[in-house]
C-alpha cells in the first residue's frame, strides 16, 4: 500500500516527513488552500514522488509550476475534461473524485484510460481537505479499471479501518489535515505511530 501524505509546504516539516519512508507527498497550489504553496519551500522531497495538487488551474500555469517544482505527479481536484488531461502532454494524473454514493463513480468512465490514477474523497462543502469520511462500502460498486487512493479524513485512529479495507483496485492512501498541528504542518509522532499500525 502507498501512503501519501498531502498539504507540506514548510521544508523542515517537509524533511521530517520524507524521513517516514512515504511514498508521495504533495504540495498543494489553490490559492483558496490554506496549505497553498505561496512560495518555493527550502526543501523539496528527494525520496518520495512530488505530486502538485490543482484546482481548475489555467493548463500552461500547470505546466510551468510542474516544470519548476519538477512533479512527478499532477492531481487534479477541480473540474478539468479528459481534454485537458491529455493536453498535459503525458505527464503522469491522479484526478480526484467527490463520493458519496455509488452514482458518483458515473463521472469517473469518461477518465478511464485518460488518468493513471483516481482519487476518491468524501464529497463536501470544499473541493478537497474537509476532514470527513465517507461510507468505503459504496466503493465495492466501483467497476472502473484505473487504480484509486483513498482519501477523505483518514486519521490516527483509523489504522485498523485501513487494515480491514479490501480493494483490489485501491493501492494507497492519502493523509493530510487529521495528522495536522496546523493547516499544512504535520505531527510527525502522530503520523509515525499511525504508519507502524499499518499493513503496508
């Protein structure tokens, strides 16, 4: 299982996390996010993917920062077509999904093919980070064949949540305001203690 981490943006934070062994983290450039990365941290990660983290961003503006930040990854938390996707020019797209009942995964067919990866978060108030989960039993109807992380409030407590999920599609999750001291500040011991508790 891949373990993402989302909303870094202060460096020491940033190598503290890495250190952790996770797999992904991301930087997120919404400037409506209060972890939006206003300004290029001291310290990016070396040994984790960078996955930049946008929301109906003007294409060229994702380019340029992708091209700046050099991000392995660009998540799409917005409202952007498949024909915005390929006009990324093959670099590699987790596009997010709002669920909350099986008739959501509807909007994930025209993607199939398009994204390398999906991610289903709880539908909410924002477009993303509202900290709140949702039923993973609707994801049993889920019969795309693009591989998903889950995301949508997963905290400390959930370890064994998390170890009972079964998903043959799913390979990962993502972590971000219920392991925050502040909004893009991990705890680090939170997050450690968490990762032991987690098959991974």
């Amino acid at each position: 299982m891949r373990i993402k981490v989302c909303g870094m943006r202060e460096a020491d934070n940033i190598r503290e996390v890495e250190r952790l062994g996770i797999d992904m983290m991301g930087l997120i450039f919404w400037p409506k996010s209060s972890r939006y990365v206003s300004e290029k941290p001291d310290y990016l990660p070396i040994y984790c993917k960078r996955v930049g983290v946008f929301v109906d961003e003007d294409i060229e503006q994702v380019k340029r920062i992708a091209d700046e930040y050099q991000l392995d990854l660009i998540q799409l938390h917005g409202h952007e077509r498949p024909d915005y996707i390929r006009q990324l020019n093959g670099r590699k797209v987790i596009k997010a999904f709002n669920i909350a009942t099986a008739a959501d995964f509807a909007l994930t067919e025209a993607y199939e093919g398009v994204a390398d990866t999906f991610l289903f978060d709880t539908k909410g108030k924002s477009v993303g980070g509202n900290g709140e989960k949702f039923d993973w039993s609707v994801l049993s109807e889920y019969r795309g064949e693009t591989p998903f992380l889950l995301s949508g409030g997963i905290g400390p407590d959930d370890a064994e949540r998390v170890n009972g999920f079964h998903n043959d599609k799913c390979i990962g999750i993502d972590l971000n305001s219920r392991f925050e001291t502040a909004p893009g500040y991990k705890d680090i011991m939170s997050l450690k203690r968490f990762l032991q508790n987690v098959k991974i």
